[in-house]
C-alpha cells in the first residue's frame, strides 16, 4: 500500500485491485453519474479493469494518478483525489469524486489541496487544471480553494458535453 500524503486526517493512497468494491460503488453514485459520467462498471470485474486500465496505468505512466482517499481515524475509505492526465488537456488535471455520505465536512478540499501541494513540490509540476460540470458549483469552490481560477470552457471528447476549464499557472 503505496501512502502517497497524508493530511491532518486523511490518507491518500495508490488504489489497487483490492479496491474495486469501493470504486463499483462511488462510481455508481448519483453524483458520480451526474457530474462525472457513466463509466459503464457495472459489477467487480468491470471495476477492477476501471482501477487497472486508470488510475493504476497513471501510475506507471505518468507517475500520478488518483488516489485512494481514506480516513486516518478509522481507515474508510471516503473517495478518490489526484491527477488525471487527459489527452484533451494541456495540463493534469485535479480530480477528485467523494461518496455522498462523507460530502460537506471538508474531506475533498483538504485532499485537494494536498494533491496541489503534492503536484507542484514533489513532482516539479508548475501549472495544473481542473475540468467541472458548469452547473456543479461545490466542485468549482473546491477547485478555486487550490487556487485555480475560471478560464473558459472545454468540450469533452467522445461525451459531447461542454465542462467548465479552471487553470492554476
């Protein structure tokens, strides 16, 4: 279990195969579906290649990735936040997907603004991005929390859908 950071309470791990329960469930979520897309997981087998063809590829890959976000205090596992590398962006972007029952106490902007700090002191990354759902305005307070400012908007390849662009530079 690769500890990437850890926060005052939480942990952010590298995800691995054992997590494919967890992630069949987030991204399953009504705010998952409704923010971020349909990823089409449907049972654990299709989770499992959802981890190893993402976040874990990234890993190797880029050397970045999302990570497990889990709760010091009592280990559960509460979402996932990093860096996402997407063939349509300059720039990584900071993502981040949180389950329902843990949202509004904090946990993602704390995560968040660890994967910033993590992104520009330990990997030497200057300027990162994030892409988010123009109506989802928690996320972009979230996303201008790290900093990052509006700048324009993007269509997503293959979704036909427009998202709001934040840049940190």
């Amino acid at each position: 279990m690769a500890t990437i950071l850890t926060t005052s309470r939480l942990r952010l791990r590298h995800a691995e195969l054992r997590d494919a329960p967890a992630m069949l469930q987030l991204v399953n979520e009504p705010e998952f579906l409704q923010n971020i897309g349909d990823k089409q997981v449907r049972n654990l087998q299709q989770a499992e290649q959802y981890l190893q063809n993402g976040a874990i590829a990234s890993y190797q890959q880029h050397g970045f990735g999302l990570y497990l976000v889990e709760r010091l205090a009592d280990g559960a596992t509460l979402g996932l936040c990093g860096l996402v590398q997407r063939d349509y962006l300059q720039y990584p972007d900071v993502g981040y997907a949180l389950f329902r029952e843990f949202s509004g106490q904090g946990y993602i902007s704390e995560a968040a603004l660890a994967v910033v700090a993590y992104a520009r002191t330990e990997l030497g990354l200057k300027q990162l991005c994030g892409i988010v759902a123009p109506d989802n305005l928690a996320s972009k307070r979230i996303l201008q929390k790290t900093g990052m400012r509006p700048a324009g908007q993007k269509i997503v390849p293959g979704a036909d859908k427009t998202v709001d662009f934040y840049l940190l530079e």
